[in-house]
C-alpha cells in the first residue's frame, strides 16, 4: 500500500512534464525564428560583433533583422534579469525563451491576453506595452517579407 500522503500518477506525469524542457518545435514559425534570431544576436554581442548583416542573411529580410534586433533590446530593457539562451543548435528552449516564444506567438496573433498572461509576474504591465510594440512590429515585418 502506498504512503498516505504519495502523490497520484497524475500529479507525478505533470510534475516531469514540467521538469522537461519544451522544445522549440512547439513555438509559431515567427516566434521560432526569433528564438534563432536572438540566439544569433546573443553569439555576436558576446564577441563585440553587429548582428545584422548574418541576421538578415538568415531571415532573408533587412527589415526583419532589424526588427528582431529592437525585440531583443526592448527584451533586455524590460527583463528582469539577464536572459538565459541556449546553444544555438539546441532544439530545446531555456525557461526564458519559452516565455519570450509565448509573447511572440501572442503578439503575432493578436492576443493581447496571452501576451500580458505569458509576462504575468515576470514584468511590471507598465513596461510591457514596448514588448508588445516591438512583438507586433516583428510580426508584421515577418508577414511582409512572405
């Protein structure tokens, strides 16, 4: 017989479901590309390089690299903290680029809801109209360049 107070086969499932690190296949197109925009912004900030030029050779737009690049800095402005990303040939996203996948996905679809649901708790409403800005901005370049 187990232990009175062992959790169900139900709560032990959700709780490894959450330990596992989504994947980026589960995020929008727009927002999985951002994720590998940001990755790419990310190696070359830290080696002092501008990211523009590869990044609008791999988006296949200027005007797209350029509005990836203001979506990460109202990122950087805005977080709380120091963003977390993975390898750049990873598939599995960290706990930030999950977070900031779900405020592109909702951005490009309109959902203002889901954007202030995916920030809720992480930043103050009052800085997340720029993020919302800078997302919608993304989204509508990255129809444009279709």
């Amino acid at each position: 017989m187990p232990p009175k107070n062992a959790p169900s086969a139900a709560t032990r499932k959700a709780i490894s479901a959450l330990l596992a690190p989504p994947r980026v296949e589960r995020l929008g197109p727009i927002a999985g590309r951002f994720i590998h925009a940001l990755r790419l912004i990310a190696v070359h900030d830290r080696v002092g390089r501008d990211p523009v030029p590869e990044l609008a050779a791999r988006l296949g737009s200027v005007e797209v690299a350029a509005k990836a690049l203001i979506m990460a800095q109202a990122i950087a402005a805005t977080w709380p903290e120091n963003i977390a990303v993975s390898r750049f040939c990873c598939r599995l996203l960290s706990h930030d680029e999950a977070t900031i996948g779900a405020v592109v996905d909702a951005a490009a679809e309109g959902d203002r809801r889901g954007f202030e649901a995916a920030l809720d708790g992480l930043v103050r409403a009052e800085r997340a109209h720029r993020l919302w800005e800078a997302a919608l901005a993304l989204a509508d370049a990255e129809i444009r360049a279709l």
